[in-house]
C-alpha cells in the first residue's frame, strides 16, 4: 500500500530558498563532487536554520535537484548501488575490494 502524500510550498521570496534555487541549478553542469556535496550541506543547514525541516526538506526541489545531480554524476543505477553495498561490506571487514570507475 503506497503511503498518501503531502505537500509542503517553497518560498522564492524567502533569500535562504532563493539562493538555494539558484546553486542548484549552477550545479548541474558541475563535475567536482567535493565542490557539489559542500554546497548542498551549506544549504540544507541554511534551509533547515530558515525553518525547513524533517520531510518538507528531504523532499524540497532543491535537495531533489541536489540528488539528482549526485546520481547523474556517479552514474547511479540499481546494479551499481548493489555492488556498492556489497563493497562496503567488505571494506568494513577490511577486506580490499575493485570497483568500476565509469570515467567523466
């Protein structure tokens, strides 16, 4: 059974939401995932601060936008977010593991 939805409104007035807006746009011609993730937490804390919180942020377009560039930066699919659970596992175990790099 698929849970019932809400929805929340994302003020363009409010400058906290507008600049975040306008980094997530900026970033989706971004390659640098250090530069993009920093950004990203530099707004959700903004967001967060401004009073945006819990669903209403997870789900606010501008972590959409955020995320969406992080799985088309890394090349996100099921088969690659299976393989890299089972890396994980292992690099905890301390075992060495290969993994794909798909180049830019």
């Amino acid at each position: 059974m698929q849970q019932q939805g809400t929805t929340a409104v994302a003020n363009g007035s409010e400058p906290v939401q507008r600049k975040a807006a306008a980094d997530a746009n900026a970033v989706q011609d971004a390659c640098n995932l250090m530069a993009i993730v920093g950004c990203f937490h530099q707004h959700l804390l903004a967001l967060h601060r401004s009073g945006v919180y819990g669903s209403d942020l997870i789900n606010h377009p501008v972590s959409l936008a955020f995320v969406s560039k992080l799985a088309s930066l890394c090349r996100f699919s099921l088969d690659r977010e299976i393989a890299a659970f089972e890396a994980i596992d292992k690099i905890e175990r301390g075992e060495t593991v290969e993994y794909e790099v798909i180049p830019l």
